[in-house]
C-alpha cells in the first residue's frame, strides 16, 4: 500500500488556499485505498526541515504531492528554497514519484503552464517519476466563499487523489477539468480589464494591502530604473 507525502507550499501555511485543495486530493486518495499520509507545511521551520529529509529518506513515502500558489507568475521563495534543497538528491535511486498542485488568484490557467513545464523538468532530473500537475485559476476566491459553492471543484481534487492512489499519475482529461478557463475570450479578457479599474472590485486587494501593512508602497517600482535600456 502506497504512502503519501503532502506538502503545502504556501507562506499561509495551514490556511492556505493550496492546503485547502490538497486536502481534497488527500480525501481522495484515503477513500481510493491509497496508505499513510503525512502533511507538512514548508512555512514551518520544523516541517521544512522534515520535507527535505523525508524526500530522500528510503521509505518515508511512495509519491509526493507538493502544492504552491503562484505569486505574479512566480512560486514562493520557501517553495524554491526547499527544490533547491534537493539538488544532492537528483536522480538517486528510491526517490518518491512527484506531482504538484499549482493555485492562483488568476482566474486564466495559462499564467501557471510555464511553472508546470518547469515542475515537469524537475521531476525528471530527480528521476522518481512524474505523476502530473494540478492547475487550477482563481483560487483566492476560496478564502471568501463557502465550501459549498465549491463542491464541483472539491469533488474533481478527490477523482485526481483516488487516481493517484490507483494509479500513481493524474488524469490528464481530469486534469483539464479541474483546470478551468484556460484563457478567457477576447471579449471577457475586455470587459475584465473595465471592471477591474471598478473602486469596488479593488476591495478585497485593498483590504489586503492594508492588512500586510504595505498600503502606502502599492505604487513602489524598486526596480523600474534598471528595467530601463
């Protein structure tokens, strides 16, 4: 019986948008037959030194799950830092199969399709195999809405969890399922940029920016003077 590592990516740690989904594909997984599942959060110290040493530990688990946000088309520095972690361990032999769940505020699943090419490449150098990636757009709404309203897109985490199970690989017809609009239309992408600039569709940003004490920097561009030629 297969065992089961996941590990959430997120700054939030434990809540989390990706742990939000990851535990769906953990559901999955249990209810496919699938064995012992263990869950660390790279945002704690001691799970990030755990995360690095049960990937290469013989036997701590069969296949690993890593999940992230992405942040402006880029994954969290912790997410990088722990990869970067496990150079000496590429292409040993025994290392777990991995896949990775890949959220985002962006409601369009293509603005996370090059950080899936770059996590296929790296399943490839560590040579434990490849078991797919979760994308999935518009994850942010999760903080806001009630589960319910979500139940669809739960239901499709807990078909790719028991896949994973039966299989060791998600569905790629699963996959694009789960993955939503891959881009919008023209006509969408036109009327989005007029509601954007809307007052009341910057609330919740907003809230945001003055939560994280950063308000007064939202118009910041540190590096605009090097960017020019």
């Amino acid at each position: 019986m297969s065992s089961l590592l996941l590990l959430d990516g997120s700054p939030r740690g434990p809540r989390s948008n990706s742990m939000k989904m990851l535990s769906h594909v953990a559901v999955g997984w249990a209810e496919t037959g699938g064995g012992a599942v263990e869950t660390l959060h790279l945002a704690r110290r001691a799970d990030f030194q755990r995360a690095v040493t049960a990937y290469g530990q013989a036997g701590a688990s069969d296949i690993v799950v890593l999940g992230m946000p992405l942040y402006t088309d880029a994954m969290p520095a912790l997410v990088k830092t722990w990869i970067e972690a496990l150079a000496p361990l590429a292409g040993a032999a025994g290392n777990p199969r991995i896949g990775f769940l890949v959220q985002s505020g962006f409601n369009e699943a293509l603005h996370s399709r090059p950080l899936e090419c770059y996590l296929e490449k790296l399943a490839r150098r560590l040579g434990g195999g490849y078991a797919g990636t979760i994308v999935r757009g518009g994850g942010e709404a999760l903080q806001s809405m009630p589960d319910e309203a979500a139940g669809k897109l739960f239901r499709r985490l807990r078909l790719l969890g028991g896949q994973l199970a039966r299989d060791g690989r998600f569905d790629p017809e699963t996959l694009a399922e789960v993955a939503g609009t891959e881009r919008f239309s023209s006509t969408v992408a036109f009327l989005a940029g007029v509601a954007i600039k809307i007052p009341a569709a910057q609330f919740y940003w907003n809230g945001q920016l003055k939560r994280n004490g950063v308000w007064d920097h939202r118009f910041d561009a540190p590096y605009a003077e090097e960017c020019v030629r």
